[in-house]
C-alpha cells in the first residue's frame, strides 16, 4: 500500500484521491481552504447559494465512470442531474435573439435558421462535422491517453489514423486559427460570434486559438450540457463522501508549502508550519507554477505561463445578484450568452498585440439563473450570477490591477447598464450583491493572477497543450487545470481518471 499525498480538493484531487483510494491506496489530501471545491466554489448568503465557478455539467458521463468505478451509489443516485433546455439563449447586438435547445442538430437547425435567416444551419451544420472530426481524432490523445511528454502530445495527433490530411497539415503549418475558420466557413457575423463565444468563455483569442477548438461547440451541441440539482457544490459534496467512504484523509486549512525531494523522487510534502507529511507519491492538483520543489536543483517546467508562451492567461470577473422577484423579471433560461456590442473591441482590450490590459466596458457576458428552489430562500427571490473573461490581476502586460479602489464595483455596474442595453434589466431587484474579481480567485485558490486554466487544445508548437500528468520528477504527478487534458469539471475528470491508470494499485 503506497502511501499518498493529494495537494488541493478541487474536483480534479477529489476525483483522483477517490480513484487511487479505490485502488488500494493510502491516500491523504492536504486543502488550504475550510472546504472542497477549488475554483468550483460556493457563495452561501440569506438563503442564497452561487456556484462562482462552472454553474454547468458537461460529459456526465466522465463522473458517472468515477462513480460506477469508486462505489455503490451511481452519479444519478447522489445528485440530481437534469438537462438543460434550452441550452443557451443568445442575445446579439441590434437585437439579435436565438435559442438553442439541447443536444438534437435538428432542433439546433431549426432555431439558427428562425433566428438568423435561411442557410445559417448549413453553415453551422458543416462547422460540426468538421468539429466532429476533430472530436474522432483527438479523443483519445487529448482526453484519454497519457501525454508522452511536454509538448509531444501534439505529434500523436498527427499520427492519428482518423485525423485527414488537409486537417492534419493544418495542425502541423499552424496557420488555421478559429477566427481563420469562422471567416472561411461561416462569414455571417452573428455565427461567427457564436463560434468565438467558445474562445473567449474559456480564456482563448479566437484570432490565435487553433482551428481544433471547432471541438467544444461540437461537445456542448452533441452530448448536452446538464445542471445539478443545488449546484455544482452538490457534486462537489457527493465527490467528498465518496472520498470519506473510501477512507481518504483530509486536512482542511493546511497550505503545503513545498514538495519534498529526496534522492531524485517526490518523497513527501513541508506544510506552511514546517512539518514533514512522508509520501510514496505526491499528486498535485494546484497551480504547478507555484509548487517548491524542496531537494531539486534542476529546472524542471512544470506550466507554460500562458495559452501562447509569455502571455498572462485571462481571468473572470463574476457578478452574483440576489433579487427580489417583484414586477415582470426577463424570462431567462438557464445560461444566457449577452454578446460584446463591437466584437474587435473586446478582443483589442484583453489581448496581444492591441491589448490594453483592462476590461471591455461591453464585454460578452454569461448569464447563469438557475430555476433551482435549492438555490433561493423562497419563490419570492432568485439569483443570478454574470460572468465575463477579463485581464488577469497584476501590473505586467495584459494584466490588470483589480485591487485600485472602487474598479470592482465600477466594473459591475457598467456590467448591468451593457446588459439592461440588451432588454435584461436587473437594477431595480437587487437586494444586494457579490463581486469576486480575479484577485479574489488568486487569494481563495492560489491560481497566479487568479488566470482561469482552459482545455487542451491540438495546435502548432504544443503551445495550447498541458504538461503531462507524470512529470520529469519521478513519484510527483500532476492533475487539474495545470495537467493534461486542462480544465473544467469533465477535464478534471478525465485527468483523475488518466492518473490512476498511470499509478495502478499498489505493488506490494
């Protein structure tokens, strides 16, 4: 039985610590904070509850594995898992409205045809396939498989057998960006802004991003995407007791300040008041650009800094309202996708070569507003929470200082002026207010710069890919949004899952 030392009880260390339990593993998971969760956190107030991270599931079926493989009780029998329909409205300037329904290309069809005239669900229809063949190639090197090595995953993707020649010419030239596709396969604007939506939501300059992150829209449009009956912290809660049935130990409000080098492998851990936690194997699920190596002299690159080498990555700003539902409130669906009023003028304030290193003032904005009685005091109130892609904190290039005084609040409201332009008007309900900029994620979860970490993506030079799950330090691996396959709740999954086929169980 080895014994097991887990950094950070995000998704991705709870899923693994589960994973390598079941394995037969003694497995101990060091928290800084008082609870679960990492950047999938919880804003409880007066009956109210937030996720102020991913409100949404996608790929259950990466969680129903966890389960089925860690326990009795299934995914479906420890949380309530509903579809969400539609999937998402999307309101564009000039009044531009669509709806698109859940998972069904047909319905999808139908809708961009109503919304945006005759011939847009061609145009769409055709960007799936191509983002489904993307999907058939890439699955496995990208969500399944281990990467060999840092950058080298992306030299599998162009031997994959599925992949065509003219998309892997594509990923080996590096010239076909998402913008590059979105001109040549879409031309319409407003499909186009669509398409980049995906881009900005994850972090990404669709001017830079590579073509393959055609791939997420075809993931959310084929396979759906779900909400949990109390939020995501009901699946985080479910995650933490099939980790204390499985006898996994937990240190709560304990920052480990080093890994523990000896004799050339991870040996164990230095919490902050200097103790010693002896270790087989150290997995890390917490920014890897902030891991110490205690013991180890060598340069070892554990994070590249940036979706492109030497950029800061993107934050989020989140505005959470808790309203009153007096009067006619706007019908909103669960997530609804408020587009940028000048689509250049958002990408020219968050990045190269034009960034300015400050936030749009009438950015692209998601808007989550669970119909969920879990999550409000009663049917007289309701929350709302407004999220935006904006510079991550600090004072360098692209960066932004979130701490000057009074920038929070003068952000959010000219958050919900831009919106109420759009016809969804929140001002007159607000009871009050919660604002969590990307300083308040670096001070909760350690992230640098409070950067949102996004998925893998195949493109040229390995500079969208994650490091490895093993790293170059023998017993020291890595899980989350600083591994293969990157982040999200179904990537933290997925990485759990890759770990514990890398590790297997003990053998002694």
């Amino acid at each position: 039985m080895a014994e097991v030392v887990v950094l950070g009880a995000g998704p991705a260390g709870l899923a693994a610590a589960a994973r390598l339990a079941t394995l037969g593993h003694r497995v101990t998971v060091c928290e800084r904070g008082a609870q679960p969760g990492g950047m999938a956190g919880t804003l409880e107030r007066d009956g109210f509850r937030f996720d102020t991270g991913p409100s949404e599931l996608l790929l259950p079926a990466v969680f129903r594995d966890l389960f089925i493989k860690t326990g009795r009780k299934t995914l479906e029998d420890s949380v309530g898992l509903h579809e969400s329909d539609p999937s998402v409205r999307h309101l564009l300037p000039g009044g531009g409205i669509v709806d698109l329904p859940n998972a069904t290309r047909g319905g999808i069809a139908d809708a961009l045809d109503r919304g945006f005239g005759p011939g847009s669900s061609a145009k769409w229809n055709a960007l799936l396939d191509f983002g489904g063949e993307v999907w058939g190639a890439t699955r496995r090197p990208l969500l399944e498989a281990p990467a060999s090595t840092a950058p080298g995953g992306e030299r599998a993707l162009h031997r994959t057998p599925g992949l065509s020649t003219g998309m892997r010419d594509r990923f080996r030239r590096g010239h076909d960006t998402l913008a590059g596709v979105g001109k040549a396969r879409l031309g319409d604007g407003r499909l186009i802004a669509l398409l980049e939506e995906y881009a900005l939501r994850f972090g990404f300059d669709p001017r830079q991003a590579p073509a393959s992150l055609v791939v997420l829209p075809y993931m959310e449009q084929t396979f759906g995407t779900w909400t949990i009956t109390g939020g995501v912290r009901a699946l985080i809660d479910a995650l933490f007791l099939r980790c204390q049935e499985r006898r996994v130990a937990f240190l709560m409000n304990t920052t480990v300040s080093s890994v523990i080098v000896h004799n050339g492998r991870a040996a164990g851990v230095r919490v902050a008041d200097g103790r010693a936690l002896r270790a087989d194997l150290v997995v890390s699920d917490v920014p890897a650009t902030r891991l110490i190596l205690e013991g180890w002299s060598r340069a070892t690159v554990l994070e590249p800094p940036g979706p492109k080498a030497g950029l800061p990555a993107p934050g989020r700003f989140s505005l959470h309202l808790a309203l009153k539902m007096r009067g006619a409130p706007p019908l909103l669906p669960h997530r609804t996708v408020v587009h940028a009023a000048a689509r250049h003028e958002e990408l020219h304030a968050l990045f190269p070569p034009l960034g300015q290193g400050k936030p749009c003032p009438r950015p692209t904005v998601q808007i989550s507003r669970p119909d969920d009685p879990a999550l409000r005091p009663d049917q007289r109130h309701e929350g709302v929470s407004l999220t935006v892609t904006v510079p991550s904190h600090g004072v360098g290039d692209g960066q932004y200082d979130w701490s000057q005084q009074g920038a929070a609040d003068r952000y959010a409201d000219q958050l919900l002026a831009h919106v109420a332009g759009y016809g969804v008007e929140f001002r007159d309900r607000v009871l009050w207010r919660e604002i969590r900029t990307p300083l308040d994620v670096e001070r909760a979860t350690g992230w640098p710069g409070g950067s949102v970490p996004g998925p893998s993506l195949a493109g040229a030079g390995g500079t969208f890919l994650k490091p490895p799950n093993e790293t170059d330090i023998p017993g020291l691996y890595l899980v989350g949004g600083s591994a293969h396959p990157g982040g999200g709740l179904a990537h933290a999954g997925m990485s759990a899952s890759i770990l514990a086929d890398l590790i297997g169980p003990p053998t002694d």
